[in-house]
C-alpha cells in the first residue's frame, strides 16, 4: 500500500510540475530549431519569423487544457499581429486528419506545424500539454510555461517582449 501511495505522490508531484506554469531558469539560450509543415502543405519554420516575438504553442486536439485556451491565443495573434508577434501552434496529435477540422472550428489564424505524433522536436522540451515557449525578436527563450495560460498573463509577457 505504502509502494503504491508514493507513486500515486510521484504522478500527483509530476503532473502538477508540468501544468504549473514555469520560466526557463538562468540565461535566455537560443530557441532549437523548429519547422515542419503547416494544414496548407505549406513549409514553415521558427527561422522564417526573425526578427518577430514569437509564441511556440504545443497543443494537441484530444487536450482539454489546450481547448480551453485556443481562443486566447487566437486574440492575442489578432492583436499582436500587426506589432510584430505571431503565434505557432505545433500540433502533437497522431491523427493529423484531426487538425484541420479543429483548427477551423475553433477558428485559429495563426500557423500550425503538423508533426504528426506526441514527440517534442529536437531541443525543445514538452512535459506536457499545452506546453508554449515566448521567443525575442533575438531568437533567445524568454520563458516556458506548463498548462493553461491567463490571457492577461501572456498579454503582459507579449507586450514587454515588443517592447524590448
């Protein structure tokens, strides 16, 4: 009984640290390198928007959480857009057939990468869903949250990254 409390504490403890949302510890270091294909068959990658504060959004169309806070991201594209910030939704579903009719139900006008599977690209690091990253216009990590974001929260992040 004691063996399988402390597992149900390690899954509880687990589970909290990857929905809590968190920052990158240390120096801002430079975002891996991401690009994959968007629902259009068009080529994307995080290079393409130097220069730009970019949102990199891991999400999956099965996650609550992630349902749940599509719409904040979809107006914080509207109203960053134009100032110089863009959301990439990276898509973690194996059902890719799935995205496209989800990305148009919950009306989403920023890019998604489809990866087709639930593994996180080389360099990036993807506990859980939703899992988003803030990169500078320099390309550096400005932070990495876990879980559900408060639109207000990331409003504030967005703004001070244009800022800069």
């Amino acid at each position: 009984m004691k063996k399988l409390a402390r597992w149900t504490f390690v899954a509880a403890a687990a589970f909290a640290w990857a929905c809590t949302p968190s920052s990158v510890p240390g120096a801002p270091e430079f975002a891996a390198p991401l690009s994959g294909k968007t629902l259009a068959g068009e080529a994307i990658s995080l290079a393409d928007h130097k220069g730009k504060v970019v949102l990199v959004d891991f999400w999956a169309t099965w996650c609550d959480p992630c349902r749940e806070e599509i719409p904040e991201l979809v107006k914080l594209q509207e109203k960053f857009g134009p100032k110089g910030f863009t959301v990439i939704g990276v898509s973690m579903d194996d059902e890719i057939k799935a995205v496209g009719p989800f990305a148009k139900r919950f009306k989403i006008s920023y890019p998604v990468i489809l990866l087709g599977g639930e593994l996180a690209p080389k360099g990036w690091v993807v506990p859980g869903l939703p899992t988003a990253y803030l990169i500078g216009r320099d390309g550096k990590v400005l932070s990495r949250k876990f879980g559900v974001k408060s639109l207000e929260s990331l409003t504030a992040s967005v703004e001070a990254a244009l800022a800069n």
